[in-house]
C-alpha cells in the first residue's frame, strides 16, 4: 500500500478539521514498504510541504531513515505518528495466551508474565531506534497510542507545535 490521502498544503486554519475528519476514516490495511513510499513522495512533491506519517514502523529501519532523508533533503517537514497498540506499549497480558503474528499465521501459546521484562526491554529499544531516527532527521516524533482518540492525540501535538512556534 503507498500514499493513502493527499491533501494540498493551505496556510487556511480552518483546513484542520477536514484533515481530521479524512484522518479519522482512515483504516489500517495491508503492508507498505515505508522508506519507497517516502521516496516516492519527496519526488512526486515539487514544492516544501508536511509529510505526516502514521505507522507502527515494523520495517526496514535503514530504508525508513533514508525515505525520511530524501524528504528532508527536498526540504520537506516530516512529522512521524508512531502508532500502537496500548498492549504493544505496556504488554499487560495476563494468563496463558495464545499470539498470532500480525503479518503471518504463525502463533504461539505462552505465559506473558514470564516474558514482560524482556518484551519491554525490546520494544523500549525499538521505540527508541524510531525516536532516535526522527531526531537525526530534524523530524516531530510522536507516539500514538490507539487507546486514546485520534483527535485527542492530533490535538495534543498541534498545541505542542502552537506552543513551540510561540516560543521562537
């Protein structure tokens, strides 16, 4: 899957709640080669614009960081929604459980207590290679965690970023 909307960029503020309104209907489906699908889009825009990103970034690190590369080269803001699932973040799982791959059908059966510590440890570096990745591009990271409303987290950023060209 690549580009799912595109909307012009328009300095018009009251632009925003139709922006939310196409994000909020979005449904997640299928995979995309992320890092293509940035590069694709860096050439496909010929002038500045926000590239604004909303994944769970379970791919290709190197190819993420060079998609967002070839954006900022172009000049483009990148601002990345690291979209997940509460469990994913806190694994609080009780009980024995059965797991099922996201992207394939192989499954396995386990106590989730015996794993916490090492499933945290693990998804805390992964989340931090993302972050990390964001920060050497001059990029917005964002984690949005999907027990919260998407406006609720859309919202929280764009005060942030209110807030922040205040403060320049």
């Amino acid at each position: 899957m690549g580009i799912r909307e595109q909307i012009e960029r328009t300095d018009n503020q009251g632009k925003i709640h139709e922006i939310l309104r196409r994000l909020a209907a979005i449904e997640a489906a299928g995979n995309t080669d992320l890092g293509e699908t940035m590069e694709k889009t860096a050439l496909a825009f010929r002038s500045r614009g926000i590239a604004v990103v909303f994944s769970d970034f379970f791919e290709d690190e190197d190819r993420l960081e060079r998609g967002i590369q070839r954006l900022r080269f172009l000049r483009h803001e990148v601002i990345l929604f690291h979209v997940l699932d509460h469990q994913e973040i806190t694994f609080e799982f009780r009980g024995s459980r059965r797991f099922q791959g996201l992207e394939s059908t192989t499954s396995i059966q386990l106590a989730p207590e015996d794993y916490r510590k090492d499933y945290l440890k693990a998804f805390g570096d992964f989340q931090s290679r993302i972050r990390r990745i964001a920060e050497r591009n001059a990029c917005h990271y964002v984690l949005a965690d999907t027990s919260h409303p998407v406006a609720e987290v859309l919202g929280g950023y764009l005060s942030l970023r209110l807030r922040m060209g205040r403060s320049r």
